[in-house]
C-alpha cells in the first residue's frame, strides 16, 4: 500500500494519477484510501486506523480486551452476548454491542464453540411410569431475603409431578415422599 501510494505521488507531475493507476490496476478510490490511511496513520488503533478520521473504531487495548475475553477458558462455552455484559460489568469494555460482534468477526471469533456430546453418552430411558423418580430442590429467595426451597419429585417417564414441599428449611422431603409411595 506505501509503495503504490509512493511510487504514484513521485510520478504524478510527469504522468496523470488515473493513468498509472490504470497500469498498476487499482482504481480511483483505493488509492485515495490508501493515502488516507497512510496519511493518517494512528498508533492508538489496533489496526491503525485513525479514530480521528474513521470514527467509532476501538482503541489498541480495547481489542485487546475483547481479545482476552474471548480467549479466556472460563468464557469458552459462553456466548457472545454473555461475553459482552461480563465485560461491561467488569468496565474493562465501553462499546456497544454490535461493535463488539464487529470486532469480534474481525478478529474471527465465529462463535462455534458448542460442545458436543461425549461418545460415551448414555442418557437415563424409561419404558413405563414409576420405574425411575427424579428429585429437585430449587432455592427460591425473596424480596425480603428469606430463602425458600422448593422440592419437588417426578416420574421420569410420564413427568407427572408426585409431590412437591415449600418450606424455610430444608427437610428430607424426598424421604417422607418415598415412605408414602412405598
């Protein structure tokens, strides 16, 4: 790009500018941005973009902090958008979102981290009802601060719900239900 954008400016007084850029083979425009970029070179961008000629361009070490983001194993299986509020939460980041999706093209974060299943997955099947139970407790805190936990027992196979308890403490739920049902 600095040697097109030379060896054109040092020829411009003897041969016209659209001339020899049609002998080199790049139009009109190119040019002109290339002596635009190189003119108004910027050390504070990541990719040298001036961010005072180009807006809305991130700075050196914001790239570098989507970059680190992105990189980090704790995020590997997060989404971007997930990625994103971490690091406004963290004000390591002041972009908008889809500047960060941008950047993150840019830099070839293509979002394809999934994990796939292991080979040796072998999921839970049931031919009839009550034949497997499955338990839950989900802790459920109020306004007021005061946890409650929320226990409930299904049958795998038909999903219907067999019982379930709301209460302040955490009690054997299950082992009162299953002295019921036994």
């Amino acid at each position: 790009m600095e040697l097109v954008v030379n060896s054109v400016e040092s020829i411009k007084h003897s041969v016209p500018i659209n001339k020899a850029l049609k002998v080199i083979d790049i139009s009109r425009s190119s040019f002109e941005n290339y002596k635009t970029i190189l003119v108004h070179k910027c050390e504070a961008s990541y990719y040298k973009w001036c961010t005072r000629k180009i807006q809305n361009k991130l700075l050196t070490n914001e790239v570098r902090t989507i970059k680190n983001y992105m990189n980090h194993d704790t995020y590997r299986f997060w989404s971007k958008s997930s990625i994103y509020l971490k690091a406004i939460r963290d004000n390591n980041l002041y972009c908008g979102l889809s500047t960060f999706y941008k950047y993150c093209n840019i830099l070839s974060f293509t979002g394809t981290n999934i994990m796939k299943k292991p080979n040796n997955y072998n999921p839970l099947k049931t031919t009839k009802t009550n034949e497997v139970w499955c338990a839950d407790v989900t802790i459920f805190k109020t306004h007021d601060g005061v946890k409650h936990y929320i226990q409930i027992l299904m049958d795998h196979f038909s999903k219907v719900v067999l019982g379930y308890l709301i209460e302040k403490y955490i009690e054997f739920f299950l082992y009162r239900l299953t002295k019921i049902f036994a």
